[in-house]
C-alpha cells in the first residue's frame, strides 16, 4: 500500500504535458481495444429461419463456398452478414437450393414397430424407396430435382378386378438450359424399373419441366442440337464468342410412303415387236404384234416417318466480330454437327456482328469477384491488426522509455538502501558511470551530510548536472529523449 502511494505521489507530481500524453494513450488503447472488440465480434445470424436437414445444409454450405461468401457453419444451419441475409436466401431460391427433403429409407423404417399395420408399412415402403430414387436422379447431370411416384402392382382379387403391373412416373425439373436426351431418358427409365421389384422398363413415364413425354422419336431435338453446338464452340473459341439458335421443324403428321420398283435384269425389261401384211390380189390386210416379258427385280420401300420427325432445322450462329474468327471453318464445322441435310431444305447461316457486352472479366479462368468475396470477411480482423501495429509503433518508443525509467527507479532505490549509512567515497564509487538523474535520485535519498560530501567529489561539469536535477521538486518519470540517448551514447 505504502508503494502504491508513493508512486501515485510521483505520477502527481509529473509535469502537465507529461500527464497529458500518458492520458492520451491511455484513452487511445482503450478506444482501440473497443474497437477491436467490436470488429471482431460475430454478428452473423442464421441464414433460415428453420432448421435444415442433413443433405440441405450439405447443397447450401457448397453452394456458398462455390460463391465465395463466407460463413460459419451450424449443426442444423449456416450463419451469414446480416447485411447479405436477403440476398444469399433469393439466390439460393433463384438456384433451387436447398430442395425438398425426402425421407429416406432409414428415416422411414426408425419409425416402424411391431404394431404397425401391413397396409401402412407396404405404403411407407413404396414412398422411401421412391424417395431414394428421386435423390439418385438429382445427380445427373442438367436434372436440378426429381421426383417418382410408384404405383403397386394389382393381382385382381375379385371377378370384376383386373390385374394390374406395376408402375411409375417420373417428373424431372431440368437445370436452364439443359436437355435430355433420348439415351438420358432411357436411362432414367431402366434406372427406376432397376430399383422397384416386378416394375417393367415399359411401365415407367418420364415427364420433363416442358410437359414432353418419352418414347417419341429418337432425333435429337432443337435444344440439344443447340447445346451440342454451343458446347463445342465455347471450347474451341472461349465462351462468349458465339451465340448458337437452333430452330427445327417438326413433320407435324405421320406419313407412310410405299414404293414399288421394278428393274430389269437384263437390257430392256420388254421387248415388243410388231408384224404388218398387205395382199394386193385377194386384198388381204393383217396386223400382228407381239410383247416378250424378259425378266424384272421388285423392290418393295416402305417409309415411314413420325409426326415429331424433323422436317427442317435452321441454324444461326452469331460470332462476335471483334475477334477476327474464321467464318468458312465455323460454316463447315457447324454444318457437319448439326447434321444439315440441304436436300431436306435446311439452312445455315454464319454472321460476324459486334456483341453489345463481353463475357464477365476472370482472372485465368477464376472468378475474380468471387475470390475477392472470400476476403471479405476479414476486413474487420485486417483493420484491427493494422490499427494495433500503427498503435505499437507509435509507442513502442515512450513505452521502451517507461519500462526503462522503471527499471532505473527499481536500482535506485535499491542503491538508497544499500547507501544509507556509507562512506560518501564508497557512494561515489558506487555511482561511478550512472547518468545524471540516476545520481540525482539516489542522492537525494541520503542523508543531507552524506549527499553534500558525495557530491563534492563529482567534477564541476557532473555537479552542477546533478545539483540541477536536485533543484527540480520531483525528477521526471520518463526523461528527455536526449538525455537517454546520450547516456546510452
């Protein structure tokens, strides 16, 4: 206790703009620690208002990290900038993400029990696995959600009952600009009839977000005409140098043409020859003609076209004029992608024209913005350690100065104590090489016989040094810059 009086004796007794400074820093480490606090503090909420399933916080967490938009993630949720919270849900709404939850085969039968009726457990059965399903299909490739509704095969108990196979529907929702094809959609339909014992490839309808049913024709179609194209363009000439539309003209009804051709098998396929007689005396006239069939081959075509069959495709690719591309080598490669058949009367027409907006700027390939949204969360935590190293270089002098000044008090009165009651030689001796405030202070603490022999044995120059800082009524906590340059010089 008695220390700490004496040291808040000695900060009173500092002079005023010594006080002010060391107020100064005080209030400025405190305002920069608040600060700090504040900027670092989490103030992200969470980005639903409901809990999420396992699978649904797996879609938003990769959705999220493929954007770039930081966040902390949750047991049942993520935790966003409140200041980005409507416009993350609209984004992940626009995207499809996250879709319906579909219980699946484990979440349904954690539920059964020994009571449950057969009915029920037949029916619980039927909707797990069609839930199963409709989540192997959301991986495809252009399918953004599905969906399958499984109909159970009927036996027909009763007289007036048919029997009925089992069946099922598949509704695809398709990503903007996807397509599928018809390899696709076979695909789909022999992967459901795979996973539902006793259901038939046959039995399974697939409905795209176009209401187009499978099973028509197997000709590709304009969407996936276009995108084969586009595809192929963009990696050849980098996306955003072409734009490709595809339209193509259904038959619009079924023909069925029957051709008969005969062709003979050698020379003519007839020979005829003719006879004509004139007998003047008996005025006689006769005529005879006569036809030899000398052999034929009859080939029998039977065509047959579907009403969804093409019946012309016009393709138009726009190429951005600023890049000086080849237009005869997009004409040639075009043409042979899309099939362009000129006798069935389709067209193909190749323009270069100046696009009104380039493509987004990336860097090599990387989204820049996207890399720059990665960093934005650690603006806050930057500024706080830029802010704290400029505060530590700004003091990091006055504080070296203070510890010193503190250590120096700790050896002078240590050298008081141990001076009380020596020889004034002795304390001179002791205080040989000390500088001149470090003297001052311990020679004040002496007694005023001891003090007024140990100076007298300083030279003139160091005396009057000393008897100077002697005259002050307290020394200075932290002494000037030139003094402790010269006593460390």
């Amino acid at each position: 206790m008695e220390v700490f009086r004496r040291e808040l004796a000695r900060l009173s007794a500092l002079p005023l703009r010594v006080k002010t400074g060391l107020l100064a820093g005080f209030v400025a480490a405190i305002v920069a620690l608040g600060w700090g606090v504040t900027a670092t503090r989490d103030v992200r909420v969470a980005l639903f208002a409901t809990p999420l399933y396992a699978d649904q916080l797996s879609e938003v967490q990769t959705r999220l990290a493929g954007w770039g938009v930081p966040y902390a993630p949750l047991a049942d949720n993520v935790r966003v900038d409140p200041r980005k919270r409507a416009e993350l849900l609209l984004r992940l709404s626009l995207a499809g993400v996250p879709h319906r939850h579909l219980a699946t085969s484990d979440e349904t039968f954690a539920h059964v029990n020994a009571l449950t009726p057969q009915s029920i457990l037949e029916a619980q059965t039927r909707d797990a696995l069609a839930a199963d399903l409709a989540q192997g299909l959301r991986g495809l490739d252009g399918v953004a959600d599905a969906r399958v509704i499984v109909a159970p095969a009927s036996s027909g108990a009763y007289a007036d009952e048919t029997a009925r196979d089992a069946s099922a529907s598949v509704r695809i929702t398709l990503t903007p600009g996807a397509h599928l094809a018809p390899a696709a959609v076979a695909g789909i339909r022999a992967f459901v009839a795979g996973g539902v014992p006793g259901l038939d490839a046959d039995h399974v309808t697939v409905l795209d977000d176009r209401g187009a049913l499978d099973g028509g024709t197997t000709e590709a179609d304009d969407t996936s005409v276009q995108a084969s194209l586009q595809s192929a363009l963009d990696t050849a000439l980098g996306a955003g140098a072409t734009i490709v539309r595809v339209h193509r003209e259904p038959l619009g009804e079924a023909r069925d043409e029957h051709d008969v051709k005969r062709l003979p098998l050698a020379g003519d396929l007839t020979r005829t020859s003719g006879d004509e007689r004139y007998a003047s005396p008996q005025k006689k006239y006769q005529k005879a003609t006569t036809t030899e069939e000398r052999g034929s081959e009859t080939r029998d075509v039977h065509d047959t076209a579907a009403p969804d069959a093409t019946a012309r495709l016009s393709v138009a690719i726009f190429v951005d004029g600023a890049r000086g591309i080849d237009l005869d080598a997009i004409r040639t490669l075009a043409a042979a992608a899309a099939g362009i058949d000129e006798r069935r009367g389709d067209t193909l027409r190749v323009e270069a024209v100046r696009f009104a907006a380039t493509a987004p700027a990336t860097v090599r390939g990387i989204d820049a913005w996207g890399i720059a949204g990665l960093f934005s969360g650690m603006i806050p935590q930057l500024a706080f350690v830029a802010a704290a190293l400029v505060l530590a270089l700004r003091c990091a002098r006055p504080l070296y100065a203070l510890l010193v000044r503190a250590v120096e008090a700790a050896g002078v009165r240590k050298s008081s104590r141990e001076s009380a009651g020596l020889p004034p030689a002795r304390v001179r001796g002791a205080l040989a090489g000390e500088p001149p405030h470090v003297a001052a202070a311990v020679i004040s603490a002496l007694p005023a016989a001891t003090a007024a022999a140990v100076l007298e044995l300083y030279p003139p120059e160091e005396r009057a040094q000393i008897v100077r800082r002697l005259a002050r009524a307290a020394s200075d906590l932290v002494p000037h810059p030139e003094e402790l340059l010269r006593a460390r010089g």
